[in-house]
C-alpha cells in the first residue's frame, strides 16, 4: 500500500511539473508574440510618418471666375479665383486628419487674396477634393497697379504664387500619431483673353 502512495504521488508531482513547464512555454511564446507586433507598429510607423509619404496637397486647377478693371478710381480691380485643390494621402498605413488651412494668392510679391480651407480627413490611400474660393484684394495691389494694368491688358497673362498650408495629424494603426504640416507653393500664369488656360510649377513640402 505504502508504495501504491508513493507511486500515486510521484505522478501528481510529474503532471505539475509537466503543467508549469507548459505554462512557461506558453508564456514565453506570448512575450515574443508582443514583441513581433510592438516591432512591426514601430516599422509601419517609421514607414508611415516619413515625410515621403505623408499627405500633399496639390493644386489642380486655378480658375478666373469674374474679372473686371479699372486704371483709375478706388476699385482698381475685382477679381474672384477659385482654386480646386486636392489633399492625397499615399500612405497605406496611416490616416491624415487635417484642420483648417490656408489658401493664399501672391502678385509679384504681394498678397492678393487669401481664404481658409475646410478640416477634413483623408484615409489611407485616399484623395479628398477640396474648392476655395478667393476674392482679390485690390487695395492690396494699388503699388502695383501699372504692372498689373500691362499684364492684363497688354500681355494677357496675370503671374500669380499660390501657396497652400494643411495642418493636420497622421495617425497609424489609430494609436500612433505624429503632427505635420503640409504646403505647397505653385508659380501660375493665368490667361485672361483665355478663360481656364494656365500654366503652373509646383513645389511640395512636408513640415514635421
């Protein structure tokens, strides 16, 4: 009988050890586990919110909608521009949730007009379109006036800089998030003996 015990309880002490060693290994596989996912978060992260592949917002087109002139008097111009733009996100990771931005217009230098641009949120892979709607200011372009006069009526061709400001938040996985502002600045000439005929360059930054 004495040995029936003896027997008995080696086993219950082998099935314990068994089952410690088990949990263990099950506990070791958990903690590598982890440390896979938090590796491959910080990867698509640092993939992510490189500034290569964060949001750009580009102008794709620049529209003369009313323009009328005078070379004499208090309204030496009135003019409304509208600005079609559209804010990309080539990331396939990350989302791009952006505030209220900043549309400006430059004539030689000096600030035509300017307009705010909407918040919104792109998502990964994703384009969001985005028009704004810009009133020249003329008091603004009074020390301009001849330059402007010879490039209406004589050339035909009104040299404008459009620069745009988003400030927005790449998010990755919903968990990690980083601060960016993208901006673009485009040199356009725009026709008027012909409406909606333009030429542009652009150039595109991200801030982080």
């Amino acid at each position: 009988m004495a040995t029936t015990s003896s027997g008995t309880l080696c086993k219950h002490h082998s099935a314990a050890a068994v089952a410690r060693r088990h949990l263990r290994i099950c506990a070791v596989v958990t903690l590598v586990a982890l440390l896979l996912l938090v590796v491959a978060a910080a990867v698509l992260a640092l993939v992510a919110l490189r500034p290569r592949t964060a949001a750009a917002a580009t102008l794709e087109a620049l529209r003369l909608t009313s323009l009328s002139f005078s070379p004499i008097g208090p309204s030496l111009l009135n003019a409304t521009i509208d600005a079609d733009l559209a804010v990309r996100n080539p990331s396939t990771v990350a989302a791009f949730a952006h505030a209220a931005g900043r549309a400006e217009v430059y004539y030689r230098g000096a600030l035509a007009a300017d307009a705010e641009l909407p918040p919104g949120r792109v998502a990964a892979g994703g384009t969001e379109a985005v028009t704004v709607r810009l009133t020249v200011l003329a008091d603004r372009l009074a020390a301009r006036a001849p330059q402007l006069y010879g490039d209406v009526v004589g050339a035909g061709d009104v040299p404008l800089t459009v620069r745009t400001a988003v400030p927005g938040t790449v998010t990755v996985l919903g968990v990690l998030r980083r601060r960016v502002v993208v901006i673009t600045v485009c040199d356009v000439v725009v026709s008027v003996r012909a409406p909606g005929t333009q030429t542009s360059s652009c150039q595109y930054r991200t801030k982080l």
